[in-house]
C-alpha cells in the first residue's frame, strides 16, 4: 500500500510521494528567528513535502502556513523553557535517547551500523540528540498542560456532526480489524546474485550512456513509489529529502556518492539500489534511483509457511493467545510488540478500510468471518516488503454513510481534536506576542489565523 520511499524515509509518517517545494526552493539557510532558535528552510521544505499528497500540486499558501506552524512549534518552547514549573530531569532524556538510538540501531543492523551511518560512535550520536528530545519533553509537557482539561461532551459531538449537512456526508468504506503474525523468508543466494548481476548491468548501461537512469528506472524499478497517483513514472526521482530520515545503508550510500555520478550498486533491506544524486546541502538531499527487489526463494517462503501453520495450530487447536505468539514469533516490527494488532502508521488507528490493505489482504480476508484466523499465506507489509503471515480478523464495519451512532468514536476523535486546535491556536498566538519572532524568507506570506503548534 505504502512507497518503499514511506518506509525508506518518513519510517512512521504519513505517506506521501517526495515532490519539488515552492516556493522555499532553496535547501537550506535561515527562515525564521525565533527568541534564541532559528526554522531552516530545510525543516519548512521537510513539512510541505509531508503534507503534501501525491500527485498533487501544494496549495499556494502551503509554504507560509509550514513556516508558521514551526514558528509556532519554538515559541512554545521558548515559553517552556522559561516555565520554571517544568521539569525534565536528566533521566528522562537519557530514557528517550537511550530509546530512540536503539530503535536506530535496530533498522541499522546494529550499533556498529548505526555509527558508520552518521560517521560518528553512538555516544556522539547520543549527545546530540539531548536537546532535542529535552525540547520535546517541554513541548509536551508545556502543551499537555494546556489541553489537560480539554474534553468533548456527547452533545458538543452530536453538535459537530450535524453541522456536516446530510448530503455532504461521506461514505465510509468497508472497515476491519485485524492482527497477524508474520514470517519474513529470507532469499536464497543464487537468487540474490542473480538480481545484483540484474543491477550491475543496469548501471554498466548508465555509466556507458546507452540509456538514462530515469529510462530504466520506469521500465525495471520495483519501487511502488515511482508511480505517481496519475499512473505515470517518475524517473525514480525524489526531492528535497533530509538525510537524516533514510535507511541507515541508503543514507550512507547517498552521503558518499559523488554528485551527479553514478553510485555503485548497494543493498538495503528493501534489495538492490543504483542511485544519482542531483543535489545535496546540508541535511537536504534530491536522488534518482532504481530498487531491484530480491523475492525469496520457494524453498525459504514453504519454510516460512510451514513454520506459520505449527503457531496457527497452537492458537486454533490449543488456545494459545494469539497475542502471546505474535510477541513472541511475528517479525513485523510494526506490529509485533502490539500483539500483531494492525493499525494505521500515520495516525495509529485500529480501523483500517479493507480495499486500502491491498489485493493480498483482501483475498485473506473476504474468506473469514470475525474471529477466525486464516492459513498462512503470502502478503505484501504497509511498507510493501512480501512476506508470509496468518490473520486473525477481529472486527468487520461494512460499507455506510457517516452515522453518528456507528462512527460516534471516529466523529469524537475529530470534534475533539477541532476543539483542541481552537484552544491551541488562541493560546500560541497569545504567546506569540511575547516571544521574538523574525521572519526571514522572503517567501512567507502572513497568513490570517495562526495554526496550532505541534497540531
């Protein structure tokens, strides 16, 4: 469902194909001041792209509001920082560090690849996220408290609901939920050979100049990402990227290649790469580039599949938590932990639409009633890696019209997060008047509301 590009880079964000930012078109430099901190251009043309969707030009004014929200977002911490009344101890940024750095090293392969990545050895890597996370604790805490006794009624939900006229309302698809334990078979050898001998000599024709790294991007890539949402192929481009947000091996490969030359072949988890790099400054990075995916082989997947249906048995035949074997045997880190629950990564919710899991979990799913757990089979992740998995289908809401009773959790969310904008936006164009602000970019454009920090 999602780019490989989703994975690669946004990890945990929201899915969006990387675009070109107007108007902020430089990479890099100072947008904003504000009191002792300052707003990059990068860090601007990093949230338009996030926010913008694919295949779709951004909104005019896009720019200036993304200026503006991470205005927002250091003037509360300016504000908190000056609240003595707050207090982030040492501990608690060691905790988050501590974390954040072996989620790293997790995608890494590892602390020694993690450290080769940033070129730089994990106590260093440590250090330098201190203030950040410190900066994020305060937000939150600062933030927190302002909205702690911020809550919606059953009425102010009703109220927010029937202001959606009766034939605006929408049609909500199809809805499931679902958990899994998944099995990620490794590809046989020859295979992978074979697909790197396939790269090799993709990028001889490159280098040779018998065709153009867009060229055979279009007709070989396996990157999903490189279809646009119009069905047209990009070229494997993307722009405007931060380095710091790309797999561990991808990044490195990027932060050595030359520009404008073309990379040797590299692997990542996702398979083989052959990149050219366009532009890089700073933190900001524009590529090209063709993934080969390596398939595992039939000897590992029927390993894989067999393995799956001996833990199946054990939930169906033996009552074995279902939650119990995911912890314990899923390699799906998204969901793992979670007990193989299934949620969306950009917002965290369990109620996922049916047809937007893919042709793989659809066929799985139209054969099981709520609460029967399927036979292993093949399927491709959210993040589009193929692997074998057995699902368990936890709840079914068929296709229907925004209804308050049954999408009341749904509609209370929304009420409330509307609420919690409102009150966020009074309260930090408040604290705007006493911080010092000074814009910049020439390209801002003052917006009339300010938009909630954070929000």
């Amino acid at each position: 469902m999602r780019s490989f590009l989703i994975a690669l880079v946004f990890l945990a964000a929201a899915g969006v194909s990387a675009q070109p930012v107007a108007p902020g078109a430089r990479l890099d430099g100072i947008a904003a001041v504000v009191g002792e901190q300052v707003v990059l251009y990068s860090e601007v043309n990093a949230l338009v792209q996030q926010s913008t969707q694919p295949g779709r030009p951004a909104p005019p004014d896009l720019w200036s509001r993304a200026l503006d929200r991470l205005v927002d977002q250091r003037v509360v911490i300016a504000k908190a920082r000056q609240d003595t009344t707050l207090s982030v101890t040492e501990d608690v940024v060691t905790q988050q560090v501590e974390r954040q750095v072996a989620g790293l090293a997790a995608q890494a392969g590892g602390e020694a690849a993690l450290a080769a990545a940033y070129g730089r050895s994990i106590d260093e890597i440590k250090a330098s996220f201190r203030d950040d996370v410190r900066d994020e604790v305060l937000l939150q805490q600062y933030r927190g408290r302002r909205l702690y006794d911020v809550s919606i009624t059953p009425g102010e939900v009703r109220e927010w609901f029937q202001r959606i006229p009766a034939a605006e309302r929408p049609l909500i698809p199809e809805l499931v939920r679902v958990a899994h334990v998944v099995r990620l078979p490794a590809p046989d050898e020859s295979g992978k050979q074979a697909v790197r001998s396939f790269a090799e000599a993709l990028r001889d024709s490159v280098v040779a100049g018998q065709a153009t790294i867009e060229e055979l991007a279009n007709r070989y890539s396996d990157d999903p990402g490189n279809t646009r949402s119009d069905g047209a192929k990009n070229g494997g481009l993307y722009t405007t990227l931060r380095l710091s947000d790309l797999e561990s091996r991808f990044r490195a490969a990027a932060a050595a290649a030359q520009i404008g030359a073309i990379s040797p072949v590299f692997e990542t988890a996702f398979g083989y790469h052959v990149m050219r790099v366009n532009e890089r400054e700073g933190e900001q990075i524009s590529f090209n580039h063709i993934l080969l995916v390596v398939e595992p082989g039939d000897t590992e997947r029927q390993a894989a599949q067999s393995f799956l249906r001996t833990l199946r048995d054990s939930v169906v035949t033996h009552n074995v938590p279902f939650e119990a074997i995911a912890r314990r045997h899923s390699q799906d880190p998204a969901s793992a932990q979670r007990g193989g629950f299934v949620s969306d990564p950009s917002t965290g919710r369990r109620d996922l639409v049916a047809e937007g899991l893919g042709a793989s979990w659809k066929t799985t799913l139209d054969t099981l009633e709520v609460g029967e757990v399927s036979m292993p089979g093949p399927v491709d992740l959210l993040d589009g890696t193929p692997a074998v998995h057995f699902v368990l289908l936890q709840k079914r809401t068929p296709e229907h019209t925004l209804a308050l009773e049954d999408d009341y959790s749904l509609l209370s969310q929304y009420a409330l997060q509307e609420k919690q904008n409102e009150v966020l936006g009074e309260w930090v164009g408040d604290l705007r008047r006493s911080v010092y602000v000074d814009i910049r970019a020439p390209e801002y454009r003052p917006l009339g509301a300010q938009p909630a920090a954070g929000g």
